[in-house]
C-alpha cells in the first residue's frame, strides 16, 4: 500500500464517519420536531377537555338538564356523573 492509497482510504472513513454523524444529527431534530408538534396536540387535546369538563361543570351547577349538557359537549352520560359527584365533593 502507498501513501496515496492510505490517505484514500482515510479520507474515505472520515467522509462515512461524518455522513454517519449528518444523519444522526437529522435524524435528532426531525425526531425532536415530531415530538414537539405531538406534545403540542397532545396539549391542545387535553385543554379542550378539562375546558369542556369546566363548562359542563358549570352547567350541571346551574342545574341544566343532563341531555342538553351531553348534546352540547359530547360528553357521556358516565362522564356527566363523575362530574356530578365530583360537584357535590366540592360542595361538602
């Protein structure tokens, strides 16, 4: 083997070496961008639930029928219960 042919084949380790570290290095970010945007729904999901579980709360206080309140928030009949007993809880 001659220098020529060795400093090839060094340069050649080098360049997979740095491809491999490009590709990790993108392979982060789109994984790290992915799970900001899910944790972001992720987020948004559970605000419109706990704000859906705050107005029918309310509205089973001001004493709203259970199928209008189901109708308007898509909530189940079991959920409005829990709701129920968590409103009387707070009461006592």
């Amino acid at each position: 083997m001659n220098i020529a042919h060795y400093l090839e084949l060094q340069g050649m380790k080098k360049g997979r070496l740095e491809g491999l570290m490009e590709g990790m290095r993108k392979r982060m970010l789109e994984g790290l961008l992915e799970g900001m945007d899910k944790g972001r729904l992720e987020g948004k999901k559970e605000g419109r639930r706990q704000a859906t579980r705050s107005i029918a709360m309310h509205l089973l206080a001001g004493g709203v029928d259970h199928t209008l309140i189901k109708n308007c928030t898509g909530l189940t009949e079991k959920e409005l219960q829990h709701l129920h007993a968590e409103y009387f809880m707070k009461l006592i």
